[in-house]
C-alpha cells in the first residue's frame, strides 16, 4: 500500500506496515494470525488517515480475534 497517515500532530508520513504489524504482535497474536487481522485492518485504511483512526479499526479487530478463537 503506497499511501500516507497523518500523525497526531498533524504531519504526513508514509505508511508502514510494519509499524502496524508490530502494534498487532505487541497484543499477543501469532505472526500468521496477526497477518489476518493486517488484511482485515488494511482493507479500511485511505490515503490521509490519522493514526487515531487506525488505532480504533486495529484495536476491535484485535478484540474479535480473541473473541472467534
């Protein structure tokens, strides 16, 4: 995905996957499942989006996940 998030402060930056991938690990999940809840979190994201947005989307992916397993 070739696009930008907008930081709390309001600078642009390039998005990471990594850095989201790494959010996703911190909470527990196995790199194969965390890679599912990447897809899902990454099927949502825009051009532009805060990361406050981004958080809200992975954090009740995250708790589904949980929840269905």
């Amino acid at each position: 995905m070739n696009f930008s998030v907008t930081k709390y402060d309001g600078r642009r930056e390039p998005y990471s996957q990594e850095k989201i991938l790494r959010s996703i690990l911190r909470s527990g999940i196995k790199k194969d499942e965390a890679t599912k809840v990447l897809a899902q979190v990454e099927s949502k994201l825009y051009d532009g989006i805060p990361t406050s947005q981004i958080y809200e989307i992975v954090h009740p992916q995250v708790n589904s996940f949980y929840r269905v397993r």
